[in-house]
C-alpha cells in the first residue's frame, strides 16, 4: 500500500489573536483516514488550531490547505458555546447536520428522516426528539451534537474536549462513535485531555504548547520527556516580544 | 341601556354589539383593525426573533433612531407618508450599519453604540420635527395615528407584513442557527453575515410601518410584547411565532374597542392591552409563568 494521502496539510502555520502567536509554526500533515489527539496544557494553542483548520481563524502566517471536498469539516467546539436556553427540540438541533444537503430550504425528505432516526438511536436518544434542548443534561447534549456530527456524514472530524465533563458511560458510547468513524477511513482529530484515553485509543498524537513539541506515534510523543516540556510552556505574553524571523531568511 | 341597542336592525345580544359594531358602524375603526393585524403579522415573529437573539433594546434602539429620518421627511414634504417612510429607512439602516461598524471595530460593545446612537436620532428628531411643526405635528410623529389610516398607508402595512413573512420563511434556518450555534452555522455557511443584516433590515421595514400606526415610541411595543408574553406559553419557536402574532391581533382588537369605548388615545390604549396580556402571561403561563413556580404541583415519580 502506498503511503496514505493527506488530509490537512500545514505549511510554517502561526494562528494567533492580534500579533500574538498562539500556535507557532506549525509544519505537517494529517493523513486521510487518521485518528489524531491534539494534546498540551491550557493556552496552548489546540482550540485555536482547530479554528484555524475549519477557517474561522486566518493564520497569522503560514497556510493551511485542506484536501478533499470543501464543505467536507464537521466541527464540534468547546461545549459552551451553544445558546442552551434557546427553544428548539433535539430533534431540530440534530436535523441541523444534514444543512449540506438541504441547504437553506431543501426540504426532508423521508430517507433524511430515516438517517436522523438512526443518528438519535445511535447516541442513544430514541425519546428524547421533542424535547427542548434546555432540558438535557450536559452528557445528553453532548449526544445529540454527535448525532448532529453522524449526520454530517463529513470526512474530515474536528471535537474540541468532547469530553470535558462527561461521566464514563457516555463517554464510552461517544468514543464508539469516534472509533466507527476511524474505521469508515474518516481523519478524526481530537483535542483531550485525557492521557490514558490517548494511549488506548488514539494512533496519533500532536503535543502542542505554543510550539509543535512533537508529532507522531502516541507513545513515542507522549514520553516522559516530552510532557516534561510541555510543561514549561511560558503562558504569559513578553511585552518585549520581538518580530519573529523564523522563515525570514 | 342596552336594550335600544338590541332593538336595532343587528339583532345581536349586548356583548357581543359591543364588540362588533364599533367595526360595523365606523370605516375609521375598520381601517384601524386591518392596519394592527398588518402590523401584528410581521411585528410578531420579529420579536419573537429579536427577544431569541438578545435584541429586545436592540429593537427600542431602532425604534427610536427612525424618528429623525421621517422628520427629516417631514420637515421637507410635510405628513406625507412616502417622504416619511424613506426617511424613517434611511436613518434605521444608517443607525444600525454605523451601531455594527462601531462594535466591529472598537472595543464598545453594539449595545452600548446602538445606545449612543439612538440618544443622538431621537434629541435630532424632535429637535427637527419643532424646527417647524406644532406640537399636534410631534405627538403625530411620537405617537402615531391609528385612527387616521388612509389607503397609502394600509397598503404599506400590508406589504412590509407579507414581506416580512415571505422572508422569514426563506431565512427561518440560518436565523435559528445563527443563534443557537452561530459556530456551526459559520462551519456549513456563509449564510451568517447576510442573514444578519437582511433581519435588520426587515426589524427597521417594520418599526416604519408600525410608526406610522402607532408612533415611534409605541412602534416596538407591537413587537416586543407579544414576543415576550408568547415565551410564556410555548418552549418551541414556531409555536412561539404563531402565539405572538395571535397575541399582537388580540391586544389590537382590544387596544382598538378600549379605546373605542373609554374613549382613551388609541395607539396606548393598544399597547397597553398588550401590555395587559405580557402580564397575565407573566403570571400564569405555562411555561415558567409566576404561579406555575410558586405551586407547581406535586413531584412526578420520574
């Protein structure tokens, strides 16, 4: 078999806010059909990585060039986000990942039914369709945005802390999901927190502070060493920072 | 007293000639209640969108920043109800464009500008409105006419309501989107930005239409109450819609008959039946009204 192709491909990357790096030249790739954890200590740049991948966040610096279908990200960010008290039904949250297909007024049709019926029954919520949203708990909202994601049916996945607060039985159910959509040959790219979890489950891992520490083989990354600089990431800004001249010359 | 009533060609019991025959009998009235159901129609489900979206002052902000703009109208072609109109759209969209430039590119927050904005259009518009109008002229422009609707007029109403509709239709999902999850909606469209700015345009088509019923301090009452009272009664949205409209055309009829018979100003008799209605709706509404909280029952098993 010839060597996979690439899904993401990241060319000297800075994403930052302001002129404030918070990734820093970011060099690699993430081949089609892998199953990447993004790992490192708070501020280190994961969440605005995956900003940058889905194109809300324009780098500083650097490209990032997606291969394969445009519309082809499904994004789920940090659980916060979303607008809870809003009144809308799980099942019209979850109706939402088939917005590729219909679009601003397609309509859904009974197939489209069938597929939501199928999503709602794979993460577990047959009986919960009309439900308000601001009624779920935090582990079934969670459920009902990875129905959304089964939905969208994308072959490139981006979860930032899927399952930050999240009790051990959903998680496990979740990360069925996650290990179904590896072995449908989806690029699933995770941003976690938990080691352990990475270990077991995750091929690949990028450990990020800032800087790129190390990409690869997950237990080649996560040594003792290389947590050990992460670690040391400085978090606070320099206010004597200089103009960065990396790639200048 | 009644009885000559009843005695009458109508034949109907006293009630319900009370409730009819101001309609009946008065072309001023009848015209009075097709321009409220207009305005009902589309001021509805903008509220209801406005109230989901966290703009509720947004729309009060707007409301009163047409108000230089249709003086402006006004102080060059009188009460005329097309100088009015494109005034009152013009200084909408130039409030809410410059309120969403400011916010986008200094630190103030949009309802802090739009605040700022919005104090400036209204000392401008009565300030321009008693440059040459009497006070009969600024009460018009504040407090509208209902009860003096000509043609013109009921035909704008008429149409900024279907327009409205038609285009809440076609926008339904990104503008549900937008506020649920405006991060999903940013990673499937581009709908986003355009969705936005169409609503504002379609909240400032309708304060213009409702200022000329109802006045440009009463306008947003049309919107915003019945949105309010119909989150009293319905956790889904498209219900939600449907009961703010209701909600508008009943506090209409009823703002339109007090009027009628306690022979009060229209345009407040109106929005205070509304406010009527937010009230009761407060207090016993299905879901969260007051009493519901206070007895709620007795626990379910699960």
């Amino acid at each position: 078999m010839s060597a996979p192709a690439t899904a993401i491909r990241f060319d000297e990357v800075t994403l930052g806010y302001g002129r404030r790096p918070a990734v820093h030249h970011l060099d690699g790739n993430i081949p089609a059909g892998s199953l990447t954890a993004v790992v490192g200590p708070n501020g280190a740049g994961k969440s605005t990585l995956l900003k940058g991948i889905v194109g809300t966040l324009k780098p500083l610096d650097g490209h990032i060039r997606l291969h394969g279908p445009s519309a082809g990200i499904a994004y789920l960010p940090q659980a916060a986000e979303i607008d809870r008290s809003f009144p809308l039904s799980v099942y019209d949250l979850v109706a939402m990942g088939l917005w590729s297909r219909s679009g601003l007024f397609g309509g859904i049709s009974a197939r489209d039914r069938a597929k939501i019926e199928e999503a709602l029954s794979a993460v577990g919520l047959i009986g919960f369709e009309r439900r308000p949203i601001s009624t779920l708990s935090g582990g079934q909202m969670q459920r009902a945005l990875f129905a959304r994601l089964l939905l969208q049916d994308a072959p490139v996945i981006l979860l930032d802390e899927p399952f930050t607060a999240i009790d051990a039985k959903t998680t496990a159910d979740l990360l069925d999901l996650v290990r179904r959509w590896h072995d449908e040959s989806r690029t699933v790219v995770a941003v976690l927190h938990d080691l352990d979890m990475v270990r077991r489950i995750f091929p690949k891992t990028l450990l990020i502070a800032r800087e790129p520490v190390a990409w690869g083989d997950t237990p080649e990354v996560l040594s003792a060493d290389n947590l050990l600089k992460a670690r040391r990431m400085v978090e606070a800004h320099d206010p004597h920072a200089h103009v960065c001249q990396r790639g200048a010359a | 007293m009644r009885m000559s009533a009843s005695a009458g060609p109508h034949k109907e019991p006293p009630v319900l000639d009370l409730l009819v025959s101001p309609f009946s009998e008065f072309e001023f009235m009848r015209r009075a209640l097709v321009g409220v159901i207009a305005i009902a129609l589309g001021g509805g489900p903008i509220g209801v969108f406005l109230m989901l979206r966290r703009m509720s002052l947004t729309g009060d902000a707007m409301a009163h920043a047409i108000l230089p703009g249709a003086a402006v109208g006004y102080l060059l072609a009188g009460l005329s109800l097309p100088a009015m109109t494109i005034g009152g759209l013009a200084a909408g969209v130039i409030v809410a464009v410059a309120a969403g430039l400011v916010s986008r590119f200094t630190s103030l927050k949009e309802d802090a500008s739009l605040a700022a904005f919005y104090l400036l259009s209204l000392a401008l518009g009565v300030t321009i409105v008693s440059l040459r109008g009497s006070n009969v002229d600024l009460l018009h422009v504040l407090f509208g006419t209902v009860l003096a609707l000509d043609d013109g007029t009921l035909l704008l109403l008429a149409s900024i309501s279907t327009l409205t509709v038609m285009a809440l239709a076609v926008l339904y999902r990104p503008l549900v989107l937008e506020c649920v999850d405006p991060i999903f909606l940013r990673s499937v469209s581009r709908a986003g930005t355009p969705t936005h700015l169409i609503f504002l345009g379609l909240v400032v088509l309708n304060l213009v239409g409702g200022f000329h019923a109802l006045g440009t301090l009463l306008a947003v009452g049309m919107m915003m109450l019945p949105a309010a009272a119909a989150r009293f009664w319905s956790s889904d949205i498209t219900m939600m819609m449907i009961v703010s409209m209701l909600i508008g055309i009943a506090s209409g009829i009823a703002g339109l008959l007090l009027s009628f018979h306690a022979e009060l100003p229209a345009g407040p008799a109106i929005i205070l039946s509304a406010g009527a209605v937010y009230v009761a709706s407060l207090l016993m509404g299905r879901e969260g009204g007051v009493l519901w909280l206070l007895w709620p029952g007795k626990h379910l098993e699960a």
